[in-house]
C-alpha cells in the first residue's frame, strides 16, 4: 500500500477520534489504534528489510517517525537505516531534528554523538554532549565524549569525562582502564 495514502487515513482517523476523544473510553479506543498502527508499521518494516528493500523501509521508518517524534528507537532506526544506505545528511537530519524535539530527553545527543564520532567529527561532539551531562545521560555519552576530546589531545577534558562516569558507575573497569590511559599521557607530556 502507498504509505502517503495510508498516512493520511490513519491521520483522519486519528483526528476524527481526537476530535471525539472526550470520555476515557474514547481515549481508550484512539490509544488500541494507535497500538495497531504502530504493530502494523513495525511488522511492514520488517518485511522489506528482509526482503532487502531498504529505502522503502527507511520510507516507512520516516513516515513512523513523523508521528512518534519522540519515539527514540524509531528515530535512532531511521537514522542508522540512512546511514546503511549512505545518506549521511539525511542521516544527520534526523539525528539533530531529534535533538530539537526532545528538549527534556537526556539521551537526545546520543544519536547525533555516535553519528559524528563514527566520522570523525570530533570538534563537534562536545558542544552538543556537554550540555546534557548533568542531567545524568546514559554512559555512552560520556564515552563518546572522552574519547573525542582524547582524540582531540584535550586530555585534561578527557580526565575530567572519564572521572564523572566513574562517579556515577564506580564499577566500570573500562572507564577506569581509559582514564589510566588518559592520565599516562597527561604525565607524560602528551
């Protein structure tokens, strides 16, 4: 089926039902169809990665994303789908339009974080992981962000990334193996 044609009668529907969504059980019913849209989605996605049928699955995964903007996983499967298929700015697109519409979420830099680490734009990286750091985001961010300013031969910044996550998970030896690292160089002039 054409997704436009099925993203608009989903919308209509969507919005006949908001529109009445007045009572709990209407709220009820609008939230079952949502829930079967999005298992219908899922399940047409999956069919055409396995048939090898990329950009309609990446069409798909944009048309899943533009109704659940928030969703992380839908947006992180779209953006890793462009990637696959080497469309690095669309790819990118849809990293940072996540970062946009998630102000409170504290993961929203991850994606775009993985994404420019993974090219090797690492000047980049700390302007946007620096800022959601105190709201406790998961460790990835910290990594990524220690490694780029190790790249970067800001070592001191390094330390300093290293040293927060492993206040926040003393029992992470990788991290404690990676500052070791960071404060040999330090030490030794590099």
């Amino acid at each position: 089926m054409n997704t436009r044609i099925l993203a608009v009668a989903l919308f209509s529907v969507a919005l006949a039902e908001v529109a009445s969504a007045s009572t709990q059980a209407s709220k009820q019913r609008l939230d079952a169809i949502w829930d079967a849209v999005d298992d219908r989605v899922a399940h047409q996605i999956d069919v055409w990665f396995d048939d090898g049928d990329y950009p309609k699955s990446i069409h798909m995964l944009d048309f899943e994303a533009t109704y659940s903007p928030h969703d992380y996983d839908v947006v992180t499967n779209l953006g890793w789908m462009q990637e696959n298929i080497e469309e690095w700015d669309a790819a990118l697109n849809t990293y940072k339009t996540y970062w946009k519409n998630n102000p409170n979420d504290r993961d929203r830099a991850l994606p775009e974080a993985q994404y420019l680490f993974g090219r090797k734009r690492y000047a980049e990286i700390p302007s946007l992981v620096e800022p959601v750091l105190n709201l406790k985001p998961h460790p990835n961010n910290y990594r990524i962000l220690a490694h780029s300013y190790e790249k970067l031969k800001k070592l001191q910044d390094a330390r300093r990334v290293w040293n927060l996550l492993i206040a926040i998970d003393p029992k992470d030896d990788t991290a404690k193996k990676n500052l070791s690292r960071v404060e040999k160089k330090i030490q030794a002039g590099k």
